[in-house]
C-alpha cells in the first residue's frame, strides 16, 4: 500500500531596509581660566654672631702694658723695692750691731753687695698659657614667609548642539509563501 506523499515549498519573505544615521553637531567655546598667583611675604631679621676676643693678658705677659697700668706697676716695684732697701739696712745694722762678737761682720756685708744672687735659670712661655680669652655670641636668623592664596577666575564657555535624527524604512520585496502539492501513491 502506498500512501500519499505531501511536498511543501517555502519561500522567505525578504524585505529591504534603508536607514539614515542620525547626527549630532556640538559647538563649544573654550573656556577662559586667569590664575593669578601674588608673590609671598618673606619676613628676614637677622642679628649677627659676634667672636669676641680679649688678649689684654697676653699684652700684659710681654710687658706691653697700658700707661695707667704700667704707672700701677712701676709705683708697686717702688714700693717693693723700698721695702726692700729698708729690710736690707735694717739687716745689714743687726749685722754691724754684732761687731763686737768679733765677727767680720763688715766683710760679710760688702760680700754680700758685691755679689748679688744668682737669678735662677728657667724657661718661661709668654704669653702665658690661656691668656687669650675668647667669646663667641652666635648669631640669630629669623625667616618668616606668609603664603599668598591663588586667585582663580573661571568662564564656561559656551554650548551649542544640532540633532538629526535618523530614519529606517523597510520595503517587502518579496512575500512570504507556503505551497503543499498532494502526490498519490500508486
């Protein structure tokens, strides 16, 4: 037995599509910015350092005195030496009192005036060690800056835009169709 057959044909449909792009213009204006920056306070005192050095001592170890100090030492070594020659001939009297004893006692004093003593040998450094003071006062810098704030000044600049707006349209070309044929089997 044979059955029938059924054949089917198809076709799409086709459609054709046109379209425009939409479009979009902008327009702008630069913006303007003005910075301005002022300059800042700077504040400078300062006090100088100041090395302070006295040497009197060391002039004074040289013998390189000042006239009122060496008036003030000449009329010591005058009294010194006074004092000395007032010693030396109440000595020399004591020694003449005791004449009598049957010492020479003249002959010890013309030894004793003729040959004075010895000075002693010694090295000695002038000036003398640390006898030149000194002082150092340090100096002082006092710095005060005081920032500036920035000015700004800005403008916007203008905007301006223009839309197109697209368009699609579609047209069939072609419709969509459906064909069944009934075959008989023999």
């Amino acid at each position: 037995m044979k059955l029938d057959r059924v054949d089917i044909r198809t076709t799409d449909q086709k459609v054709e599509i046109h379209s425009t792009q939409p479009r979009l213009r902008m327009h702008t204006t630069n913006a303007q910015v003005n910075i301005e920056q002022p300059a800042a306070i700077l504040e400078m005192s300062s006090k100088a350092a100041k090395l302070l050095i006295d040497q009197s001592q060391a002039w004074r170890d040289m013998g390189l005195l000042t006239p009122m100090e060496a008036g003030d030492q000449a009329a010591q070594k005058g009294l010194q030496d006074a004092a000395a020659g007032t010693a030396r001939r109440a000595r020399e009297g004591d020694q003449m009192m005791q004449i009598s004893g049957g010492q020479n006692q003249l002959q010890a004093i013309a030894e004793n005036i003729a040959q004075p003593p010895q000075p002693g040998l010694g090295i000695k450094w002038i000036p003398s060690v640390n006898s030149v003071e000194t002082t150092y006062v340090p100096g002082r810098l006092d710095i005060n800056i005081t920032p500036q704030k920035p000015r700004f000044d800005v403008r916007i600049g203008d905007v301006s835009g223009q839309f197109t707006p697209g368009n699609v349209t579609g047209t069939t070309v072609q419709r969509a169709s459906v064909e069944t044929t009934v075959i008989k089997g023999d």
